[in-house]
C-alpha cells in the first residue's frame, strides 16, 4: 500500500530543487500500482501548476475531479489555478469554499487572501492571512503575503519586518531577498544590502543566488574588485560560459588586462559561436590602442550578434572615427542606433563625427538627442553639455 504522506514528503523536495521531471515520473509510476491514490493526483497538479503548465494543470483538475467530485482540496486547487490565470472572482469563490469544508489547511487561507488582495479587499485579506499564519507560523509564503497587505496599507516598516520573517522560515527564499533588495534600493542604500547578503551568505554559503546578487552589488557600485570573488565562486561552482566570461570583464576592470585576456580567449575555444567573448577581448586591445586586432575582433563580434546588439557596430563605427573615415563611421553608428535607439553612445559618436566633418548643425541635433538619451547619469550629461558649449 502506497503512503501518501512518504509521498506528498518526496514530491514536495524534488519540487523545491526543480526535479519536476523526476517527480512526475515517480507519481506516474505510483498512479499505475494505485490509480484510485488521491495524494499523487493532487501532487501532479502542484507539480504542472509551480511549473506555470496551466493548460495541464486544467486537465489534470479535471481528470481527478471526474473521479473525486466532493473532494474540497481540489477546489483548493482549482482556485490556484484561478490565481495563475488573473481569475480572481473565481479564485475567491473556489477557496472561500475550500476554506469553509477545510478550515485547519493554512494554504487554502493564504490563497484566498491572495485572491482578495487582488480584487482590493485589503481588510478581509488581512483577516485571511493572519488565518493562514495561526495555523502555520513557519509559513515564508504567508509571511510574503502579509507583507505586501502591510505594504498597501502604508507600513513599509512592519512590511519589511514581515519579508525578514520569510527569510527566517527559509533562508532559500528567493522572494524575500529581492524584495529587501527593492526596498534598499529604493532607500539608496546598496552597502546596506551588500551587508544583508553577506550576513545570509554566512547562514546558506552554498546558496549561489547570493553570490550573483552581491556580485551584481559590487558592480553597481564599480568595485569590480570586491565583485570578482563572487563571480569567480559561480564560474567555478556552475561551469558556464557567461560565468567565466563575468570573471573576464571584472578582471579586466578591476585593472588587470593580461589575465582577463587569457579568460576571454579560453572562452573563444569554449564556444566560438557566441560573439561575447569576441567583443570584450576587442575591447582590451582597443584600450591597449591595438586598433586593427580590436576591428577585427569587433567584426567577429557584429557578425555573430547580428542585430541582437549594437555595441560591436558602434566600436567599429568608433576606429573609423579614429581614422578620419567618417563616411563608414556614420554608417555603422547609425546601424546601432537603428539596433537600440535609447543607446547613448552611438548617438553621441554620430554628433562628434558630424562636427569632425564640419556639420555643425547637424552634430548639434545628435546631440542634443544624445543629451535627452543621458537620462539620470551625470557623467553623460556633462560630457554632452561641456561639448554643446565648446566652440
């Protein structure tokens, strides 16, 4: 005989690693011994539902509604399907009913109040997920949700308070940390955050999420140095491409052009069909002033890419520019600016060549456009500005 609870206990872990294909072979196998066995069918559901297989799960509700018509937990479920799918009058009718016949099911509360926040019913909701945490206090995902309810009710603080509350009951979940992160951002305050994931990282050290996000801290700040221990972490730890070539960009930037260039030609032999690699060792010889090895690099770059990116157009259009052919140097800066519209420095290089040529009206309108395209960024602001005022 079959035990649900061994069950519902493996599926749950392989779900929480992202095993569903290990999972779904496993309830198959125990549907064909039992296929009167309600805890796999109910599990198959969860299953197609984490993985957003909303179609399948439809199907499968209906399947085991065919042959359990009264069994409550399949409205519970129903009305997370409601959920996925913005249904959220429908959402509510299926749990306040689930909720009714199982009033003990913590989960079946959390939905529904997730479902009355959304239709703006604020108070009930709050009343729902209290509910949901009585009778599970260890819940991050109840403790998520009244997060946001304190949120919309104007009380950051006790919300923020809420979302560390998650992070306690699982210090895996991903959720939590981004709000944090969201939230001292907002303060604009990234050494707080940086603090916060190194003070997690002490709690989870083989949690790679934290290694990216204080990677991608550190780089927002420009210390590409305090970033690079995180990157060369998950570039060990993963084996991937993009991970080596992080750890080549924040060893290049962090003042060491030898080394970032031997990463970046390992991975060239790696996978010579991605163009990454190609644009950023050109960008090493391009400071190292090795103008024709960064072309050709950069036209390795541009043919791979295609029109996915205008970075390689615009630093070929920029050699041109150095050599006084300002003919091609406009054609391909206006490539790239054709690629990406809002990027501001093809557009700003298309003013300099105007102006190097002798069109002064016309390298005043790219400029002024490059101004517009500089947004919040001071630096790029006072470049365009400090060139509008030089004769």
């Amino acid at each position: 005989m079959i035990n649900a609870q061994e069950l519902v206990l493996k599926t749950s872990n392989l779900f929480r690693f992202g095993k569903f294909e290990e999972a779904k072979t496993l309830l198959i196998r125990t549907l064909k011994e039992d296929p009167s066995c309600f805890e796999a069918r109910l599990e198959q559901i969860r299953g197609a539902l984490f993985q957003d297989k909303i179609e399948e799960a439809f199907q499968l509700i209906g399947e085991a509604t065919a042959i359990f018509p009264q069994d409550p937990r399949l409205a519970a479920l129903q009305g997370v399907w409601f959920l996925e799918n913005h249904q959220y009058q429908g959402a509510k009718a299926a749990l306040s009913w689930a909720a009714k016949a199982l009033p003990k099911d913590g989960n079946i509360r959390l939905n529904w109040a997730i479902a009355l926040r959304h239709l703006g019913e604020i108070e009930k909701a709050e009343e729902e997920v209290l509910q949901s945490l009585l009778l599970n206090p260890a819940s991050e995902l109840a403790h998520f949700e009244y997060s946001r309810i304190l949120m919309l009710q104007g009380q950051p603080q006790e919300a923020v308070l809420q979302i560390l509350k998650s992070l306690e009951c699982n210090i895996y979940f991903i959720p939590g940390f981004m709000a944090i992160n969201r939230y001292l951002k907002m303060k604009k305050d990234p050494d707080a955050a940086i603090l916060f994931y190194k003070d997690a990282l002490r709690i989870a050290p083989d949690f790679d999420f934290l290694y990216g996000q204080l990677a991608i801290l550190y780089e927002e700040k420009g210390d590409y140095a305090a970033a690079l221990p995180y990157a060369q972490y998950l570039a060990k730890t993963n084996n991937s491409y993009y991970d080596d070539l992080r750890v080549g960009i924040y060893t290049f930037l962090s003042g060491n052009a030898l080394d970032a260039e031997k990463i970046f030609l390992k991975c060239i032999e790696r996978d010579a069909s991605k163009w990454d690699a190609f644009y950023d060792l050109g960008e090493i010889y391009f400071t190292q002033l090795k103008l024709d090895e960064a072309k050709a690099l950069y036209q390795k770059a541009a043919d791979l890419v295609k029109d996915m990116d205008s970075r390689p157009f615009n630093q070929l259009g920029v050699i041109c520019l150095a050599k006084n052919d300002f003919q091609e140097a406009e054609k391909l800066f206006q490539k790239a600016v054709l690629i990406n519209p809002t990027a501001f420095d093809p557009v700003f290089n298309m003013a300099l060549s105007c102006k190097y040529r002798g069109d002064i009206l016309s390298s005043r309108e790219w400029a002024q456009k490059a101004f517009l395209l500089a947004g919040d960024n001071v630096t790029k602001k006072y470049t365009v500005q400090k060139y509008l005022k030089a004769p």
